[in-house]
C-alpha cells in the first residue's frame, strides 16, 4: 500500500542492525509491515525477536552499549 505520493503506509525498516557490545543482535533487517494486516514475528531464543521490536519504542536507548543503524519509518516519517 502506498499514499498518493509515493511514501509507504504501515511500519517498516530498511537495513536495521542492532548490536550490543561485541554481540550483532540484528544485521541488516528491511521489512515493511502494511496497514490493517495481522504480522506475527516468531523464531528461536536469542533470535533477535525482542531487539526488533524494542527498537519501535525506542527501548534499545536504555541500554549503554546498544547501537542502532538503519531506517524506520511509521506512515511514510
């Protein structure tokens, strides 16, 4: 789905990687969630799950040595 001027609608991300110290949690994640769809995101512990979505509400900034890189956007911002 996209608006009239070409900006995507939904959540999404574009070469997320989130690594805490010396341990690459997440390496270049692009995903683009569309509006009104049911996402489910599973995998294996340690898998990275939780440290993709703590970087949506900005949790990672509690964490010292937390690094994040990369594109997120909500409604096209």
């Amino acid at each position: 789905m996209d608006i009239s001027d070409g900006s995507p609608t939904g959540i999404g991300c574009r070469h997320l990687s989130v690594r805490y110290g010396a341990h690459q949690a997440l390496c270049d994640v692009s995903v683009t969630i569309p509006v009104q769809q049911i996402t489910a995101v599973f995998g294996p512990s340690g898998c990275g799950k939780s440290s993709f979505l703590a970087t949506w509400n900005r949790l990672t900034v509690l964490y010292v040595h937390c690094h994040v890189t990369g594109e997120m956007w909500l409604h096209g911002e």
